[in-house]
C-alpha cells in the first residue's frame, strides 16, 4: 500500500478496495468474453472487511467464477495479505454480476457454459 491509499485512521481507503475490486472482477470477465466492450456491473454484494490493511502490506486479489447465468456471470473477489498469520481474506465480495450488453446497451446471451465453474468458493 502506498501513502495516497490511506484514509486518516492509518488504513486502507475502502473506496480504493472497492475500485480494485471492480477492476479484478472486470478483468476477469473480460477474458471470458473475449472482448472489451463486454458487459457493466449491475449488481456488487456482500461486501465483508475483516481487519484494515496497513501501509506497506502487499495483496492479491483473486477473482473466482461462481455463477453464469444467460447473459450475466459472477465472481467473487478476495483480497489477500502477502506473508500474513490470519489466512482468511482480509476483505471479500460475496458476488459482482456483470451483464453482456450490446451496442444499444441491451443484455443478450453471452454463450458462455455453467461448465467454466470449476471452484465454489
């Protein structure tokens, strides 16, 4: 973590988690649907912060398919904390949907198969 990501109790920002967690899961959903002008978020939740994240710690994020619906899919998001006692994610999102939409910004399906599921958290 870097000084302009800390809010004023000495912590990470929960905004600047949320951002990243937006673009893991965007990321994510981009190479699925092998485009980039590909889907918007319509739903994030479930949202658990277990303990702040300090300057100088170093995370991952890791996005995991959970759901794939006709012209949604959802991921969950963990952000982990390199070299920490406490293994569990220091912050989750339960689940982030993101729709497949076309130019006129109507959904239509994706094509994508249930079968890309290999892990539920």
């Amino acid at each position: 973590m870097r000084p302009e990501h800390m809010n004023a109790a000495g912590a990470l920002f929960g905004g600047v988690i949320l951002a990243w967690i937006d673009e893991a899961a965007a990321i994510a959903a981009r190479k699925l649907f092998h485009t980039t002008n590909f889907a918007t978020v319509a739903i994030t939740g479930g949202i658990y912060f277990r303990r702040p994240i300090f300057l100088g710690d170093l995370v991952s994020l890791q996005s995991t398919l959970v759901r794939v619906g006709r012209t949604s899919i959802a991921f969950q998001v963990d952000i982990n904390v390199f070299d920490s006692k406490d293994p569990a994610p220091v912050c989750s999102v339960q689940e982030i949907v993101f729709v497949r939409k076309d130019a006129q910004g109507t959904p239509y399906p994706h094509g994508l198969s249930p079968l890309l599921i290999t892990h539920t958290p």
